[in-house]
C-alpha cells in the first residue's frame, strides 16, 4: 500500500536508484484535512511518491526528501533533511521509512509498537516497506525483516527463505514476490487477504490496499484479492496493458502502458471521480484515502516570430532547472547526424548555441533574421543536457 516503485526495477532483480527512475511533476488527489494533496511541493524533479496515513513523501532526483501533511508524530518534521536517498514508503499510520544510498534504513513518526525504533541496523538494504504498524525491508540477499506490531503474525510468520526480489505492505499484512515470480503472503486474514493469495508464477509486481491486495501479472492483467467492501476487487479493472498497480486503504490505482491512469474502490474523499485525464503519467501512488501520480513533464523547444527583417524568439520549457539545453539550426536540411543525446536532425554545417536553464527549466534566445531570407527552410533542433535527451525536433519556413 506504501511503497510505490516502478517494478520493472524488480523484475530484473536491481535495487532502485535514483538515476534510473523518471523525473517528474506530482499531481494529488483525495482526502486533504491535513493538506496531504495540497499542500504537494512545486517541481519536476521528482523520482517517486508514497502515501502514508494522513501524510505524503516524495523523493527527488537529486536523493532529497520531501514530505508534508499531518505531523502529530513527526512524520513530517522528523524527515531527514541530509543524505541522499533511494526510495521512500509511508506506513499508513502515520510513520515513514527511507532507504539511504548507502543501503541502511531511516525511519521516523510514530513508534507505539517499535516500527521506528525497532529498525534494523546494517548496510545491506534494498528496499523498505510500511503497514499500519509494522515495517519490512528486503535485504541485497532476498531475504526479509520485519518489526514492529506482531498481533497478527506480520513479524513472526515473515518467509525465512530468500529468494525474494520485491515486498509490500498493506495495514497489518505484508506480500513479497519472489524471484521464480509467485507471491508469498502473511499477517492478517480476515478478509482472504492472505488465503485467497493467487497461485502462479507469472507475477511481477504486487501490493497491498489497507485490507486487500493486488498484483500485476507478466501479460499485463491485474489480480486482486481480500476485501470488498467498497468494490476494491470486484471493480478491478480487465485487460492487459498495466505497468503498475497500487493500493490505498479502501481504493486502489493502476497506470497504463499508455501512461494514463485506472482507479477504482472507495470514493468518499474523490480518490476515484478526481482521478487525473491523460496519458503523461510514469507512476500512481496511493495512500490511506489519497492518490498520488507522477506526470513526466516533456521539455519543448520551439521558435517564433521567424520573420525576415525581424528578431525570432527561440524557447526552451520545462527542461532540467538550473542546467544547460543546447539549441543547433541549419538551413542545409533535417539531418540526422549523430550526437552523445541521440539523432539531432540538422544537417552540417550547423550553429549551436549552450542555453543556461533557470529555476523552471526554461530559457530563451533571440535571433536577427536577414532581410532576405523569406522563403528559407530553417531545421532546428536541441538538446535537455540535464536528462541527456534530444528536444523535439522543428522544420521552419521564414516568413
């Protein structure tokens, strides 16, 4: 239910990182009497979000945290303000977890049962977990620990094998997929939570809601299990193009190979009617009645005012902040050629400009236009140096 990374990262058996995941805008939507959706920090620099009880955490692509929301336990003011970071979960109490870079856990908020304080030492980590009141990290090994509240077997009937490469927790159960691809589950099991788990070994990723859970299957199709209440599993969306499910207490979200998002179950706080239109998502997230998603906002170039006898205005959005894009135009055709970013269609010889970026990754050029150029095409291209990829490619007529 708390831990949202992309499982491609599990299918192949590597820890997460924060180079290799997507940057991003976070987007919220949901419950928000403790401003767990609004009060979302501004920027496109994030890797990955989580939703913890009444509380919310980001990481950015530069390994800092970010959380906001209810703060009653120090779930937000206790967030670590130095180090860098892999991965981040929110328990859906109301304590949070972190993974550091250097494969040891931080944790902090509430501690009633020994969730934070209980934490294991070490650096071998990769990757945390939080349920209502327990905590599970998977170790390099394939193995799992877990701490904390035990009322329901979540610590004591943890799998001892290792061969696990991806864990989840939901309120007082847990899951973990292991690597021949079936699912192993444990803790409560009022609700089949735990029995009704689906046999198979064709699993890829798996979750946990507050009293159900889910998993995505190899083909694309999602299963689901456990409580019904609010159709959480019956509401379970067909088909085969997912990439990622998640669980929140009541609802549940999937995102598309589209890139656009399915959402289902509870809707008392708007976490299923206010789901977000559009297919610009890399991630879903969902906390107790809030949902998260990640929109990739895609850089652009483009030029205007190319008029001859007049000055062009070239613009670059929403590139990497505080960085550098390269802007290049020919007027001997669209290429390509080669470059370290990828096809640059411009033909030699070419000009080329490095453009500073500011704090909103934007930035601009201005360009005289000969007189006498009405008429001449004009291939423009660029560069995001930031994220080491090409902007999007303009052929122009002069005006």
């Amino acid at each position: 239910m708390f831990n949202k990374l992309l499982p491609l990262l599990f299918v192949l058996g590597l820890a997460p990182s924060v180079a290799s995941q997507q940057e991003g805008e976070s987007i919220g939507w949901g419950r928000d009497d403790y401003s767990q959706v609004s009060n979302i920090p501004s920027g496109t620099d994030f890797v990955q979000l989580t939703g913890g009880g009444y509380h919310s955490l980001a990481l950015k692509s530069d390994g800092s945290l970010a959380s906001w929301g209810r703060d009653n336990y120090g779930q937000v003011s206790n967030t670590p303000t130095s180090g860098v970071f892999t991965q981040v979960a929110g328990g859906c109490g109301q304590h949070s977890l972190a993974l550091h870079a250097n494969s040891s856990i931080f944790a902090w908020g509430q501690d009633n049962t020994g969730q934070v304080s209980n934490t294991p030492p070490g650096n071998d980590f990769i990757q945390v977990a939080g349920g209502y009141y327990h905590s599970l990290a998977l170790k390099s090994n394939g193995s799992i620990i877990s701490w904390g509240n035990d009322a329901f077997g979540q610590v004591l009937n943890t799998p001892s094998t290792s061969n696990f490469t991806q864990i989840a927790g939901g309120a007082q159960h847990s899951l973990a997929l292991k690597g021949n691809g079936s699912i192993a589950s444990w803790g409560a099991d009022s609700y089949g939570q735990v029995s009704n788990t689906p046999s198979g070994t064709d699993f890829v990723q798996v979750d946990g809601g507050g009293l159900h859970s889910l998993a995505l299957r190899l083909n694309g199709s999602i299963v689901s299990w456990g409580s019904d209440t609010y159709g959480q599993v019956s509401g379970t969306p067909t088909g085969t193009d997912f990439v990622q499910v998640s669980g929140g207490y009541y609802h549940s979200l999937a995102l598309k190979s589209d890139g656009s998002i399915v959402s289902w179950g509870r809707n008392n706080h708007r976490q299923i009617i206010d789901t977000p239109t559009g297919s610009s998502f890399s991630q879903v997230a969902g906390g107790n009645y809030q949902s998260f998603a990640l929109e990739v906002i895609t850089a652009n170039l483009s030029v205007t005012n190319l008029v001859a006898g007049q000055t062009a205005l070239v613009e670059v959005t929403s590139a990497t902040p505080n960085n550098f894009s390269h802007f290049a135009w020919s007027v001997h055709g669209g290429g390509p050629i080669s470059t370290p970013f990828g096809d640059a269609m411009i033909s030699p010889p070419y000009h080329l400009k490095l453009l500073p970026t500011d704090s909103t990754g934007y930035t601009s050029y201005t360009a005289n236009i000969p007189a006498h150029a009405a008429g001449v095409t004009v291939w423009c291209h660029g560069t995001d140096v930031g994220t080491q990829s090409m902007l999007n490619a303009l052929m122009l007529v002069i005006q």
